[in-house]
C-alpha cells in the first residue's frame, strides 16, 4: 500500500482517537488498532504521540480553510460567483439580495458549517486542541488567524458598500471581526452536539447572519448602543 494512503489511514482514525477520548487519554494501541496497522508503524511514520496530533490539526485546519475560502470564492479569480464552493445563495434569492461582500461571507458560513457538520470528529481536534497548550494553541490560533482575516476583509467591503466611512471600517470591523469567529465556532459546536431538531449548515448561517449583520446594518447607519438609554 502507497505510504500516502496508509498515512491518511493513520490520521483518520487518530482524528477518530483524538474526538473520541481527547489528547492524553487517547491511545496510541487504539488508534494503530483501528488504522489496521502496528503502534511501531505510527511512529515510524509519524513520530510522536505529540507529531501525530499536531499533524491531525493541521490537516483538519487546512481542509477547513480550503472550504471557506471556497464558499466566499476568495480563490476564485473574480472572487463573488453564484453559489461558490457549491454552497447555496442566501434564502435562495441569489446574489442581487444584499452586496457582493454581504452574499460572500454569507456563502463563507454556509461553508463553514456544512465542513463542521460533515467533519465532526475533525472539527472536535480543532476545537479542543488549544486547550492542550503549546504546540497546538499555536496551530489553532493559525486557523482563527486565517479565517478571521478573512472576515475583516469581507465586513469592511461590506461596510464601504453600504456607504460607510472608511474610518467605521478601520476602527470598527476588527472587532466585529473576532466577534463573529468566536461566535461561528460556538455555533458549530452547538450545531454539531443537538441530537434532535439539528439544524442545517444554512439554518445556523442564517442565526449568525441574522446576530450580526443586523447589528451591523444599525453601526453602519450610526446607531450605537448606550448604557444610560
């Protein structure tokens, strides 16, 4: 058998090993086990207990980006086609409901919770991996990193579109920024854990959507929030 496959082979059921149990209760016989190779083999292919799940994460985190990007259509030379990444046009009305901007993130969260829902166990390594300190807080901030870049790029075009200053978009979409992101990766971890009523990659857009781009619809017409109302 190739070495590439039988690598892959490894690195899915260590994900397997790694969602099951966590980091350190996860064992390496387990996971050789359900490869359908020896624990020497793993560590002649990979090392380490330590190599092994950081190789998880970043597969896991480049497969994640990929969709995302792909759903946005970031990689796509004009960057805003219909229903980029194959992922569907906000409430089936097609790109001419809000800006190019607006239709691409919407599209990015579609993706994002379609390659959640459909990769769980791997969705779990990245969600738990920074709990298990360096090296793998490092990994995942990569990721939140990537994907939040992404996000402030899409929020400020979406604020210029809609005739907002350049200053809100500097001093403001950073935040909102990293506001979304976390609150799209609670979202999938909530997604991910019903067991009845589970909603859809385009139901738990939709929530987020309709979380933050209302209220950024009213930042954008300058309407802020006050304690003392």
């Amino acid at each position: 058998m190739p070495r590439e496959v039988r690598e892959r082979q490894m690195l899915d059921a260590a994900v397997a090993g790694f969602a099951r149990h966590g980091y350190q209760a996860a064992s390496m016989d387990d996971i050789a086990e359900e490869a359908g190779v020896s624990k020497p083999l793993v560590y002649l292919y990979l090392k380490s207990k330590e190599d092994l799940f950081t190789a998880c994460i970043r597969r896991e985190r480049a497969a994640l980006v990929e969709a995302v990007r792909g759903g946005t259509g970031a990689d796509r030379a004009d960057g805003d086609g219909p229903g980029a990444g194959g992922v569907p046009d906000s409430g089936g009305s097609g790109d001419s409901g809000g800006s190019r901007a607006e239709q691409q993130l919407w599209r990015g969260l579609c993706a994002f919770f379609a390659h959640t829902a459909a990769r769980p166990e791997g969705w779990s390594v990245l969600h738990r991996a920074h709990t298990q300190g360096e090296p793998f807080a490092r990994e995942v901030a990569g990721l939140r990193a990537e994907i939040t870049e992404l996000v402030t790029l899409l929020l400020g075009r979406a604020a210029v579109d809609a005739g907002c200053d350049e200053e809100f978009a500097e001093r403001e979409v950073s935040g909102l920024a990293h506001a979304m992101v976390g609150a799209a990766e609670s979202l999938a971890v909530w997604a991910n854990s019903r067991t009845d009523a589970v909603p859809s990659p385009k139901e738990t857009a939709a929530t987020l959507m309709n979380f933050c781009w209302t209220g950024l619809g009213q930042m954008i017409k300058g309407a802020r929030w006050s304690p003392h109302r």
